[in-house]
C-alpha cells in the first residue's frame, strides 16, 4: 500500500462512526509502521480535540444567544401584561392574537438567605433557601424576614 492509500484508509476510517472495539481491531488491521500509525492517531486526536473545543465554543455561545432572548421575552411579556392591565380589558383580541393574562403561582423572592430564619434553610453541600416552605408560610400570610411573595402574571397569547 502507497502513502496516499494508506492516507485514504486512515481518512475512511476517521469518517466512520464506530464502536470502540471496531475502531481499535481496524486500526490494528492498518499495514503501516507503528510509529506512523501512532503518529497517524495522535493527529487524529488533535483534530477531534479542535473539533470538540469549536463545538463546545459554539454551545456556549448558543445558550448566551438563547438567554438573551428568554430575558427579552421576560421583559416583553411584563410590559404586554401591563400595558393589558392598564387597559381595565380582562382579554384583548388583535388580528393575530387573543391576549388574556392569568395569574400564576407567586413567586419567593429571597433577598439575603443569611437574614431568613434557620427553619427556611436547606443545608445540604450547598446552604440555599426552602422555598416550598417559604411559599406556604408566606402565602398564609406570615411575615418572613429576608423572603417575600412576588405576583407572577403573565399574558397567555393564542
């Protein structure tokens, strides 16, 4: 086999998605020197390596874009709410839409973990608050220093 052979077949193989076993018996079915079938495979790595560090790059880049339109849509939705409300409207219809806010389940908002009473704390390997107990004790009315209840409307577009 000639260089450009073995050039190919080692090319092949890369483009082969295959199991570990089938990976290993067919690169030890390659017919060259060891050193440059391993030089061959350390290549191979580095490539993967270029590859894995561009792909995981890109997520993190994706799940910033991603965030940035979830706050967007946060905020967007806070001012359709309102501007609803301020209408006296329980349902306004568009051409496109029929916007009705509803409420949803209040949500806990801690303000310092370390101002709330002990039996709000969750200790685990991190210190973080009970919310669930929050909410309920909260939600009854009982006041809680550090924690408070925060209305949760939002507008259901259909």
């Amino acid at each position: 086999m000639n260089v450009f052979e073995l050039n190919a077949t080692i090319k092949a193989v890369q483009e082969k998605d295959l199991d570990p076993e089938t990976l290993k018996d067919t690169l030890e079915s390659l017919e060259l020197p060891r050193n440059e079938k391993l030089d061959n495979v350390a290549s191979w790595i580095e490539e993967n390596q270029m590859d894995a560090d561009y792909y995981s790059k890109k997520a993190k880049d994706y799940e910033a874009e991603a965030k940035k339109y979830k706050n967007k849509n946060k905020y967007l939705m806070e001012f359709l709410t309102a501007a609803i409300d301020d209408s006296g409207q329980k349902e306004i219809r568009t051409e496109n839409h029929i916007l009705k806010p509803r409420n949803y389940k209040d949500a806990v908002v801690v303000e310092d973990t370390k101002k709330l009473p002990i039996d709000y704390i969750v200790t685990s390997e991190v210190v973080k608050p009970n919310k669930k107990l929050l909410y309920e004790d909260l939600k009854k009315g009982k006041s809680i220093t550090g924690a408070h209840l925060k209305a949760n409307r939002k507008t259901v577009i259909k």
